[in-house]
C-alpha cells in the first residue's frame, strides 16, 4: 500500500498530477472542438508557433502567458486571414507556424542561455511546474469551462455548419475570434506540461476515443473531459514507477487507452452483426 | 393562375425583391443585371445549369457573399450587404455537410431555434416541443434520436428541411435539395414542399433537373449568369428559353397535364416512359 502512496510524499509530484489532469480535461473538452472541425493540423501548427512568441516574452522580459497568449491568437487569425486567399488551410499552417517556430529557435541560437527552457517546451517539464504556474492552469481552465458553457450553441452550430449558423443569427465572426482566443490560452497554459510536440496527443486522443464512444456532441465533450483528466493523471503516476519522461508516458498512454477502446467496439460491433445474421437465416 | 395574377399586380408588395443585382468571386462575374421579385406563399424554382450562378444568388440573398452591385430588400426594407435577411430558412446543398459530425436529427432541428431563444446556454423545453412536432410533420420523429450521418439522404434532407422551418420563418430557400436523391425520394421532398408552400410558406429552390424538378413547379425562373426568363412552366419552358438557359439544343413537348423536356430523341423516348406524377400542379390546382 505503502508502494502506491509513494508518490505522493513528493510536493512537486502531487502538484504535477494535480496540473497534468486539469491540462488534460481542458485539451479534451477543447480537443472536440478542434477535431471536429477537422482542426487538429491548426493546433498543431499553432503550438508550434507560440513558440516563437514565447521566446520572444522571454527576451523581451514579458510575461510569459501574456507574450505567447497574444502571439497564438494573432498566428491564429493570421492563419484565418490567409485561408482562402487562394491559399488553401493547411498551407497557410505551414507558413505562418514554421515562420514563428523558426523566429524562436533563431533567437534561442543568437542567445544560447535557454537550451534547457527550450527543452522543455519542446518536450513538457510537468514536474518542473510551480504553485503559480497550477493556479495559472487552473484558473484558465475554469474560464475556459464556463465560456464553452455559455457559449455551446452558438458554438455546436458554428462548428457543424458556419455558412447556416450566419443565417440563423449566430455571430459567426465573433465566434471565429472567441475560438481562437480560446484555442490560444488553451495552448500557451497546457504547453509548459506537454510540450510543443506531445500537446497536439492530448488534444486529438482523447476526443478521438470520445467520437468513438458516443454520436453525441455534448456526451463527447463530458467523454473526453474525463479521460483527458484520467489518462493525464494515470500518464504521469506510472511514469514514476517505469522512470520515463512524464510527457511520453501520458501520451503512450492514451495510445493504449485509444487502441483497446477501438478493438473493444469493433469485437462488439462485429459481435451484433453476427447474432443479427444468424436472426435473419 | 392566382401566381399569374400576384405577378401581374404590383398592388401585392414582394416578400423579397432584388434590384440590379451583380456579383463574383475576385475579378470573375457570376452574374449581373438580376432583377427579382418573390411574393408571400409563393413557391417558385430557380433553374439553371450546374455553374451558372444560382448558389452564388441564393448565397448573396442570405447575406453569406457580398454582391458587387445591387440592392435587396426584404419586406419593404433594403438589407445592408452581408446581412441575412431577419426571418429566413436555408437549406444547404448535402455535398457542403460534413455527415460524420456527431449530432443527433433532433439537436439539428434545434439549431434552427437559436434566433427565436439564444439566451439560454442551452435548448429549452419548448425547443424540444417545437423540434420535435416539426419532425413529425416531416415525418421522421421517429428518427429524433439517430445520429443524423446514419439517416438515409432522403431522411437527412427532411431534417434540413425541419430545422429550416423550426424558426418560424417567412422565406426558405433550398440549394439542389433533390440533386443526390433518386425519384422516390424526389417526389416525397416537392411533395413536402409543396404541403408547406399550401399552408403558407414561401419557397425558392434551386435546380438543374428539368424534368422531374422543374416542370413540376408553379413558378420557375430561367438562369444562366442573369435571368432568362420567368413564369409558369408551360409559358417558360419552350426550345428557345432552354436553349439559352442550357446552352444545347432542347426538345420540349407539352402534353396535357406534363411537360417533357430532352436533349435528344433517344432520352425523350426514356422521359415519355417515365409516369412521375405531377405532384405539384396537381396539388396547386
């Protein structure tokens, strides 16, 4: 029993599943959005991009959640701007993020004092987390929460059908602005604990798995809140136990979570095709 | 004949009237010099070849592509560009719809009451009421529950069709809604429509298929980047307005209570084979 508490006893470790759960409840609930849209490339590319912001916050001696916050909502409405100019979504991705990340490693080779601040928003320093950078998280989170609340019809209908949902009155520009703002604090808050290049797992797998449960927009969102959470918790305790990179082990993690779920629903659908056979003979 | 005589009244004001209306995407134009007016419970049929401008028309009447010219009004008041029309259901063509997307029937319907109750985070209890009576009298209520990408395209239509009409609107317009479904489900949705055009629904629907769309509808409007012509089918339809409209040679045979149209002799034989009924006349008579 003893072995099970271990963990425990560590401050900085209770504060990192503590943080690794709301980052994941937060990605997931946001990660149905995203995927939905079919916009798992622009979260990609954009956390990607806030990099360079966040580079630039630190030379610049901003805040960081201030500095990179604004820099992802304007590579987001930048990326908005350009789609459709003749410029298809996912070109415009590769433009505007790859410039930015690129501004960042170009500022970190001139200064060379931040190798290991650079690591770890490559790669996620969950432990490293502060008692500041938890109620940062936490705060965004419940903001977040409330404004997906207040705001899920005109979003459910933005996101299904933009073109109707103009007709039918919902502001569809505000809400195209709203989305990115929220994607951009969703982004610069989660990024310190995944990393730049794991974030876009806790975004896309736990919704994935969702989709795969339920047909449901709203059941979906409550699906991936819970496993985002669950599996970012458990991610991390056994990285403890198996001694790996807390980041990886979140992620592999929710591969395995993904995999069963998919095997599971493909012997169960299999299994109702075959019983609903042998009624039919 | 009461269409005849609204259109040849001007003591009926227009539901909906557009004046020298232009438009086009970059330097391209689509169409230019359109001149349009829709009467209430007026059902009508914009017809014309795929390409030829009309979802861009019914995309600028809802306010979702800024014209380049031209006005629109919309009962006696000019809507700024850009602008959807207050009161006004749209169906969009099924190619636009992503049908994976994870909404049942019933939680489509009710995005069409955002206008009518947009306060609440959520649908009320009279949402539900509303959208569901609505799929009753579309008649899939029974299909309330299912998700909508496992409706058959007929089905999926009428759900369009019902959260349309779930806001209470003055105007629906629809986009190709018969373009992906076969006869049967053809004839179900005009005659649908044309129940709803009975009780007082004015409708505008796009289409590209002559004869088992178009020669089935009160009113049609001829369009090829700029009204050709307009009227009853049996006035409109001749050779000559099809061929500009279509831009080919056409054969049009005008029977007793059916209009035939073909390309050439061999699919006129095909259409005098074909017995669809002409649901929408027969229920306007």
């Amino acid at each position: 029993m003893d072995l099970l508490f271990r963990p425990f006893q560590y401050e900085f470790f209770s504060r990192a599943l503590l943080v690794a759960m709301l980052a994941g409840l937060l990605c997931g609930v946001m990660g149905v959005y995203i995927t939905t849209r079919r916009m798992s490339y622009i979260a990609h590319g954009l956390s990607h991009a806030i990099l360079g912001g966040a580079v630039l916050s630190y030379v610049l001696q901003l805040n960081f959640y201030i500095g990179a916050g604004i820099w992802g909502f304007v590579a987001a409405l930048v990326i908005q701007f350009l789609t459709g100019r003749k410029i298809y979504a996912d070109a415009a991705i590769g433009i505007v993020t790859t410039a930015s990340f690129a501004l960042g490693i170009a500022i970190i080779s001139t200064y060379r004092q931040f190798t290991k601040n650079f690591e770890a928003a490559l790669f996620g320093n969950v432990l490293g987390v502060t008692p500041n950078d938890v109620w940062v998280v936490a705060l965004v989170t419940l903001i977040l929460l409330a404004l997906v609340f207040i705001f899920y019809r005109p979003l459910l209908f933005w996101c299904f059908d933009r073109d109707v949902a103009k007709v039918h009155g919902v502001p569809v520009f505000a809400m195209d602005v709203l989305f990115a703002l929220m994607l951009a604090a969703m982004l610069v808050t989660t990024l310190q604990i995944l990393g730049v290049t794991l974030i876009i797992s806790a975004i896309v797998i736990p919704a994935s798995i969702a989709r795969i449960l339920s047909d449901r927009f709203g059941t979906m969102m409550i699906y991936a809140a819970l496993l985002g959470a669950g599996i970012s918790f458990a991610g991390i305790y056994l990285s403890y136990y198996f001694d790996v990179a807390s980041g990886a082990s979140v992620v592999l993690l929710s591969t395995v979570v993904f995999g069963i779920v998919l095997l599971w629903t493909n012997v169960k659908q299999r299994r109702k095709r075959r019983i609903a056979d042998s009624h039919l003979l | 004949m009461l269409l005849a005589l609204m259109h040849s009244s001007d003591r009926m004001e227009p539901l909906l009237e557009i004046k020298n209306l232009a438009c086009g995407y970059q330097a391209q134009s689509v169409f230019t010099h359109v001149n349009l007016k829709l009467y209430p419970k007026q059902l009508s049929g914009l017809v014309g070849p795929s390409g030829c401008g009309k979802t861009t028309l019914i995309k600028v009447i809802l306010g979702l592509v800024h014209p380049w010219a031209g006005e629109i009004w919309f009962r006696g008041q000019r809507l700024q560009p850009g602008a959807s029309p207050p009161n006004v259901g749209y169906v969009p063509q099924v190619e636009t719809v992503d049908w994976s997307f994870p909404v049942t029937a019933e939680e489509v319907v009710m995005m069409g009451r955002y206008r009518k109750h947009n306060v609440s985070p959520f649908p009320s209890k009279r949402d539900r009421q509303v959208a569901r009576g609505l799929l009753h009298r579309v008649g899939i209520e029974n299909l309330a529950r299912s998700p909508i990408g496992e409706l058959s395209g007929g089905q999926q239509q009428r759900v369009f069709i019902a959260r349309a009409l779930v806001g209470e609107p003055d105007i629906v317009l629809l986009d190709e809604p018969t373009s992906s479904s076969d006869l049967r489900v053809q004839h179900e949705l005009l005659h649908l429509l044309a129940e709803l055009n009975q009780q007082g629904l004015t409708i505008l629907l796009s289409t590209h298929d002559l004869n088992s769309v178009a020669t089935h509808l009160p009113w049609v409007i001829c369009f090829n980047h700029g009204i050709i012509a307009q009227g009853e089918p049996t006035e409109v339809f001749t050779s000559e307005t099809l061929e500009r409209t279509f831009g080919g040679e056409m054969i049009v045979i005008h029977e007793s209570d059916r209009i035939l149209i073909a390309s050439s002799l061999s699919t006129l034989r095909h259409q005098m084979q074909d017995n669809l009924p002409s649901i929408l006349r027969q229920t306007h008579h």
